[in-house]
C-alpha cells in the first residue's frame, strides 16, 4: 500500500493514517528515508523528530536511513540491508528535485517497488510525495527560483497501482495570507498552466495539508484521512474526496489510455518533423552509399525532432521546446552539407550524440532513449562511458569501424 499526506504525517492528525497502515502488516519495520531532506542543515533533528514521534505515539523504534550513509561506500551495504528488511517506509520534506536526482540512479527505486509487490507500505509526505507520481513539481525552482514553468520525471511508484498521475501536497495552502499558494504554493494561475503541460492521461492528485490517503491497490480503493480532502483529476473534470471517504480506484485507473498518449505523442512529433522541413520515412538501406548519406540525414534530423516531441509531450517543458527549435535551426544547417559528404554526416551524428549527452545529464532518459533508438535505426552504435559516449558504424552501414566521440 503507498499513503500519501499533503503535511503532518508527525502530527496527532496523522496518527490514524499510519496505524491503519500498521494494521496491514504481520510485524512492523518501519524506516525514515531523509534522502529529499540530506541537503538541508537540520536534516538529523527530522530524524530524531520521527523516532520520537513513532517512540512516543506507537511504542515503535523507527530506523533513520541517512543519506550520508549511502554515499559512504564503507556503510552503504548496511543502508540498502536495512532497507531491503523495512516493510515500511517514512519520508517526508525536503526538496523533490534533489530527492529524485539523488535517487534515480541508485537501486533504491527498485527496492521500494520490490517492498511494494511484498506487500509493505510506503508512507509519503509533502516532497517526498511529489516523487511518487509519473511526472514531479519541481516547487522550489518555479516558486523560489523563478525557473520557467516544466515538470520533471518522477519515480512513477504509483503505477504499482495503475495510476498515472502528478501529486500535489499542500494542495490547500494559506500561507501566503496576501497571495495565493494554493497548489503547493503555485497558486492558481501558474498552476493552471502547469496542468495544461502534462500529457493528456496524466491526472492531478491533490492532497491537502493535515490529511493524507490510503492507496490500497489490491483492494481497488483510495481512503482519506485527517483534515482536508483529495482531488484527483485535472480541469474541470475533478473528483473531491473528503476525508474518511472512500475511492473506487478503477474510476481514476489509467489503464487503456496508451494508445491516447502515443497519438498525442506522434501529433506532437509531426508537427516538430514538419518545422524542421522534412517528412517522417522509415529507413531503409540503399544500394548507392551516396543516396545513404541523405536518407541519414534526414534520419538525423528526424531523430532529433522525435526526441523533442517527446520532451514537450513528457516533460511538458516551454524551455525544452524553444532549445528543440534552436537546435533543429542548427542543425538544418550541418544536414545541407550532409547531404553532399560523409565529413559533414560525422558532424550531424556527433551534434546528437553530444546532445543526447546533455539530456543524460540532466536525468532526461526517454528522451536520450530515442534518439539512441533513432540511431541505431540508422546502423549508429552508441557505447557509454564513465563520462561520454563514443559511437561507430555499425554493420551495413555508411562509413568504417572506427570510433569515434
């Protein structure tokens, strides 16, 4: 089961939320994760907080999993051994953004989904939370920062219950008493063009602060908790759930809407192929090396037109679509010489090489995936190293065996 709360997962309020969860379980081993917290100063007293909370409100000792000891690599077995054990899983706030690039890369992920499918709990709050869905509020960076309007990749856990969503905590925030920062501090009208960036399956889940809900997916329902209410939805097309309620899961389920979000998807990469000039073609191998060099071109271009639909369908970025625009013009410009010799065909593939580099490093994955994809559609082996990737001419193709950067 995953519980989510919008706050006070340490508080009084709360209390009922996690002894329902306790209630699932034969024995109970319970973890505080602080990895969306590490950064912070006061991180080991948000630790100490929980154990006293678990101490003094269930007579339970909680183990604090410090993300100090994963980067450790003389304590980092003891951590993932103590997480492996935990049937359920605490964290809470801190920042989403760092908790997600500090844990994608690691096997954590895999073992709260393993902890899952054995029937343990996660329970989740305020940025841990964000984490959860398919794609996550980068808060600090549009609210603080001021950084443009974009969702980010999430652990998308909540898929273990067929739910494609963005969670919101905080939904009914006041704090700002002269302003709005309802929508976890967002407001309503940034919010709204928030949502009008996911793709079209994917659905607002949002938890007011002081309550939390009960995601049973073997039981098919949702139960709120505490103070507030849930709304799950998006527009005008929302379902309120008040606390001590109950969901029908399969009314809010995702299943049988791919096929919706790969239409959009291939819209959205026409319409980019289109700006860039050329038309999508499948590839295929001609006898006349020359005539290969364009069709590779053009491959090239599509590739990189593929890759940007898929950003703005994904991550729903107004900044990645404009740098997808930007380098396309460029682009277009290497593919004219292209056209005419293998020298400036190096320099188009080594242009996506470099910028699948750069997706890479800013965690963007599906979209590094396609055009790895598209080039090797194209005969084009991509080999990754510790710090770049080197790719040569595969078999059949244009060109040697040599690599190259």
């Amino acid at each position: 089961m995953i519980a989510i709360a919008g706050s006070g997962e340490l508080l009084k309020s709360l209390r009922p939320l996690h002894q329902a969860l306790f209630s699932a379980l034969a024995t109970i081993r319970p973890v505080f994760l602080d990895v969306p917290a590490a950064f912070q100063q006061n991180v080991d007293q948000l630790g100490e907080r929980a154990k006293s909370y678990f101490r003094d409100s269930f007579d339970l000792e909680i183990a604090v999993l410090s993300w100090r000891d994963y980067l450790e690599p003389a304590t980092r077995g003891r951590f993932l051994a103590a997480l492996r054990q935990a049937n359920y899983v605490l964290a809470g706030p801190g920042s989403p953004s760092f908790a997600l690039r500090a844990l994608r890369a690691t096997e954590i992920p895999a073992i709260l989904q393993q902890i899952l499918n054995d029937g343990g709990c996660l329970m989740f709050a305020s940025a841990a939370a964000i984490t959860l869905g398919a794609f996550a509020l980068p808060v600090y960076e549009i609210f603080k920062v001021g950084e443009e309007l974009h969702w980010m990749e999430g652990l998308d856990l909540l898929a273990h219950a067929s739910l494609r969503v963005a969670v919101v905590p905080h939904y009914n925030n006041s704090e700002g008493k002269d302003f709005d920062t309802r929508f976890c501090y967002l407001g309503q009208n940034r919010f709204s063009t928030m949502e009008q960036l996911l793709p079209p399956d994917v659905r607002i889940l949002g938890v007011d602060e002081h309550t939390g809900c009960i995601i049973d997916e073997r039981q098919g329902i949702m139960t709120v908790m505490g103070r507030g209410v849930v709304t799950i939805g998006r527009g005008a097309q929302k379902i309120v759930v008040p606390a001590g309620k109950r969901l029908d899961l399969r009314e809010v389920a995702w299943s049988g809407r791919r096929d919706e979000r790969e239409q959009t998807e291939s819209r959205t990469r026409q319409d980019l192929t289109a700006k860039a000039g050329h038309k999508e073609r499948p590839y295929q191998f001609a006898s006349d090396p020359h005539e290969d060099v364009g069709h590779l071109t053009q491959m090239g271009l599509g590739a990189l037109a593929d890759q940007g639909a898929r950003a703005v369908a994904a991550y729903g970025s107004v900044r990645t679509n404009a740098l997808v625009e930007q380098t396309l013009l460029h682009l277009s410009n290497l593919a004219q010489a292209a056209a005419e010799s293998e020298q400036s065909l190096v320099a188009l593939i080594e242009e996506l090489v470099e910028i699948r580099g750069q997706l890479r490093g800013s965690l963007e994955w599906s979209c590094a995936d396609q055009i790895r994809g598209a080039l090797r559609r194209i005969g084009i082996e991509l080999q990754d190293g510790p710090s770049d990737s080197t790719w040569a001419w595969g078999k059949g193709s244009v060109g040697d065996d040599t690599s190259r950067r």
